[in-house]
C-alpha cells in the first residue's frame, strides 16, 4: 500500500475583459497575424483594476472546491503558486485562506514563476504523502498585466491574467502505475539563467515591482531540451511512455514550444491540450486553467493519465505524472 495524493476537482477563473490582438495592434507596433503566427495567442484576459490575485485565486478555490464536493472547513493546506502576488508580504495564500474562512491549518506561496503549478503540487504531494496534511488547494494565479510594459511590443503581448486550483486529498493506493493522484513530480531550476527572463524591480533593489524582461529566442532555444529532459525523467520513473498517455497538458507559453516539445517526444496531436490561444500566458495559472477546460469538455476522464509540465523564469523547469 502506498499513500498518493489524488486531484478530488478543478476549477478556474478568469477575469471578464478580453484583449485582442487588434486592440493591442492599436496600442503598440503589432498585428494580429504576426501574434498569432509566432505564438498561437489570439486573446489574453485581463484582470479589472482593484481585481489583484488573490481574488482571482479565490475564485478558482471556491470553483475547486465546489467541483470536488468539498467544504474549505476539510482543507488543511493551501499551497499558492505566484510571481505576481497581492503585496510583498503576507503571502497571497494567507489571503486566500481568510477568504475562505478557513483558520486553521497553513497557507503559503512558492515562488516558482510559468513552473509555479508544477512546484505547488510537487511540494503539496509531498505534505500529504508524509501524512502531516490531509487535503490541499493547490492553486496557481497571477495578474501579470501589472508587471507588463505595455509598450514593448516584444512581451506585452505574450501574457494574461488568470486562476486555477486543484483539490489534492491523500488516499491510499497500491502503489503502481494504475494508481489515482501523482505518480511522479521532477523538478529543476538553474540561475545561471536569470538575465533571459526576469523583472527589474524587487523590494530589495529597486523597491519597485518593476516590469518583465525577456531575450524572447534564448528562452525558446532553451525550453523544449529542457521540458523534454524532465518528461523523459517522468517517462523512465514510472515506466509510462508518450503511447500510454492519455494527454499532455503543457504550460501554456506559446503553441510552438507546446507543439515542438510533443514532437521531440512523438506525443500525438490530438493528446495534446491547447488554450494558449485563449489564454496567453498566464504563468503559474495556465496548467490548471488548460487542465479545467479539459476536464469539463470531458476530455480528461477519471483514470486518464496526463503529463504537466512547465518551464519559466529562474530557469525553473518541471514534470508531473497524473492519473486523474
Ligand atoms: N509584433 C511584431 N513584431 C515583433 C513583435 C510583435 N509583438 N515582437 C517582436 N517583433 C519583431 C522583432 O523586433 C524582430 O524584428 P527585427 O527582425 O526587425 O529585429 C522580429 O519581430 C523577430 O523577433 P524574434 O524575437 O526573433 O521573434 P521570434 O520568432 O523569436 O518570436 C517570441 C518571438 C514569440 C517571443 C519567441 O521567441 C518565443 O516564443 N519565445 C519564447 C518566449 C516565451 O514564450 N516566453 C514566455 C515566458 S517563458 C515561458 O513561459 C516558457
């Protein structure tokens, strides 16, 4: 008998405004056919002014928790993945645990950037398989158009705001592959790649937030080997390959990487989950906002084994291996 943590429902949010290609086109040198042929990105949601992501995540929890049959009186950890959190200090998490009336148990952030889901759930498992924590939100949330500039055409257009969380219980399971809930988590990071990525703001050195920054074709040189890596990691764990799985769903950063990755590791087409197009990017948010379309189109079906990954700022990179 082996203890897994198994995801019990999803849920997501996304704030009401929708921005175009052709809106941004107004505001910067852009056009709707190159955003599209170079990233797939046809519209991105865009938080209200006063929405900050804690709301957001709120939203998705109460969504998850709804989905799952679960009172937030039965969660016991909250784990908050973010790189745009509300302040400083305390952590958005604590936040969302207020929000939910919950006063027990423990709430924090992790700080993890596009890889932020992956690294919520990994360190989420990990609590709830050492059977300290029984049940998790898991959630990931941004509202990175405060940390864009809005008028480097190079980044504005690539990201959007958003939230989604998972609820992880612990359950007992044989311990093989045809088990519920996490089969596998990997995670990397590597900060000899800070200046390909970042912000340039920070309470410690400019006091500001500061605004995102990134060598757009170095990420992209770098992320499919990277994503692959930690996949065939997962792959040779598990004993799961590209033909067993049922569907990938990658961070969502651009249809290219999505679509180069898949093929570097002969993933078919059709098992391949794509909402870049509707969502940007939305960093720590875009897993579980992919994974709820998919499971509430009722592509994703209990017993579907499904392969997240993610890579972002730090570099930070991961995998998971899921049987829902
Ligand atoms: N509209 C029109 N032209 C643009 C735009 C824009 N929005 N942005 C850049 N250009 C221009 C450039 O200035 C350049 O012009 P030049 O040749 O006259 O200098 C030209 O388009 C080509 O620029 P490249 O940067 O070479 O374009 P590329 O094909 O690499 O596409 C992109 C850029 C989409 C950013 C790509 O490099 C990419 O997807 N990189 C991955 C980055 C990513 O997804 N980051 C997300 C965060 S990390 C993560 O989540 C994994």
């Amino acid at each position: 008998m082996k203890r897994r943590a198994v995801i019990r429902g999803i849920g997501s949010y996304l704030p009401s405004r929708i921005v175009t290609n052709a809106e941004l086109a107004a505001r910067v040198e852009t056009t709707d056919e190159w955003i599209m042929q170079r990233t797939g990105i046809a519209q991105r949601h865009v938080a209200a002014e006063g929405e900050t992501t804690s709301m957001l995540a709120t939203r998705a929890a109460e969504a998850a928790l709804a989905h799952a049959g679960i009172d937030a009186s039965e969660i016991d950890l909250i784990v908050l993945a973010t790189a745009t959190p509300d302040y400083t200090f305390p952590a958005t998490a604590t936040q969302v645990q207020n929000n939910l009336g919950i006063t027990h148990g423990v709430a924090f952030d992790i700080a993890a950037v596009c890889s932020g889901f992956v690294f919520a759930l990994s360190t989420a498992e990990k609590f709830l398989l050492s059977g300290s924590h029984k049940r998790a939100l898991v959630i990931g949330a941004e509202t990175f158009s405060r940390i864009l500039d809005w008028n480097d055409r190079t980044t504005c257009v690539l990201f959007g705001d958003g939230a989604g969380a998972v609820v992880l219980e612990a359950q007992d399971g044989k311990g093989t592959v045809a088990d519920r809930g996490v089969l596998s988590t990997h995670l990397r990071s590597d900060g000899r790649h800070r200046a390909k990525l970042f912000v340039d703001g920070g309470p410690s050195t400019t006091g500001t937030a500061g605004h995102l920054r990134m060598e757009g074709r170095e990420v992209f040189k770098h992320a499919v080997g990277m994503i692959t890596d930690v996949i065939t990691d997962a792959f040779a764990a598990t004993g799961v390959d590209a033909d067993t799985l049922d569907w990938f769903v990658p961070h969502q950063a651009n249809r290219r990487i999505i679509t180069a990755s898949a093929d570097k590791l002969n993933i078919a087409p059709e098992k391949v989950v794509i909402t870049v197009s509707e969502h940007g990017n939305t960093s720590a948010a875009s897993i579980p906002l992919a994974l709820d379309v998919a499971v509430k189109d009722g592509r994703i079906k209990p017993g579907h084994l499904v392969m997240l990954e993610a890579l972002g700022g730090g570099f930070t990179w991961g995998s998971a291996l899921v049987r829902w």
